[in-house]
C-alpha cells in the first residue's frame, strides 16, 4: 500500500492476567493507561486527499469510551486481557464496525500499556479482512 495513516486513541482500565505463577505480579488486578493505535492503509487516496478521514474512525473512540474506559477487562472481554489479544480484539472490531471505503486495509493494530511497551497485531498477507 502506498499511503498509511493512524490514528491513536487512549482509555484507562484495570485487568490481570490468569494462569500465572504465583506471585506474579500481572496476575493481581492492576491498571493501565492504554493506547490503541489502528494504521490505515490504501493505493488510492479519496476526496479531499484522504485515506480516510480521521472521522470516519469516531466509532472505535465510542466503542473504546462505553464500552472498555474505566472498566475491568476481565469482566467486559471473553479473552484474557494480554496485549496481544487486545490488538487483535481491535482489529477484528475494526473490521467489523468501521465504515471504510474499498480500497483500504487495516494494516495493523498496536496495544500500548506503558511508554516502553507494546503488542501489535497485523494480519496475514493475503488474509486480512479488508
């Protein structure tokens, strides 16, 4: 694809991780301040010279605000909480909800917890939804 764009959004929540070893500490309940970056990707660009436009993502900030701020992962999810998982989550929510023209893919999903840290999901060549 010749053109990407992104667009990061960001919610507080609280989760923990099950099937840890004991003491670990991801596996008590703890927060984070998360940021999902969803990239966007096309050959061609829309009117006015867009991928898409940065509204046409408002859906995703609804979903993340009502459904995910301020809550406890574990109890809204049906995947353990990982990071990983939640970039995948994003994505197939992406997928599934997001009104994008032909042409544009989902190029990748990234789950931030911290500063230092991150997971990203990116579908298979050939095999991504969109």
């Amino acid at each position: 694809m010749s053109y990407r764009i992104g667009k990061t959004l960001s919610f507080e929540a609280a989760h923990h991780l099950p099937g840890l070893p004991e003491g670990h500490k991801c596996g008590r309940s703890h927060g984070h301040s998360y940021q999902v970056t969803v990239v966007l990707a096309a050959d061609d660009l829309v009117p006015p010279g867009f991928v898409v436009d940065f509204g046409d993502l408002s859906p995703l900030r609804s979903y993340i605000d009502d459904q995910l701020d301020h809550r406890n992962l574990n109890d809204v999810l049906d995947i353990p909480p990982t990071s990983e998982r939640l970039a995948r989550h994003f994505y197939d929510w992406c997928v599934e909800h997001l009104p994008l023209h032909d042409g544009v893919t989902i190029g990748s999903v990234r789950v931030s917890e911290t500063a230092a840290t991150f997971a990203e999901y990116t579908p298979p060549v050939g095999g991504g939804d969109r």
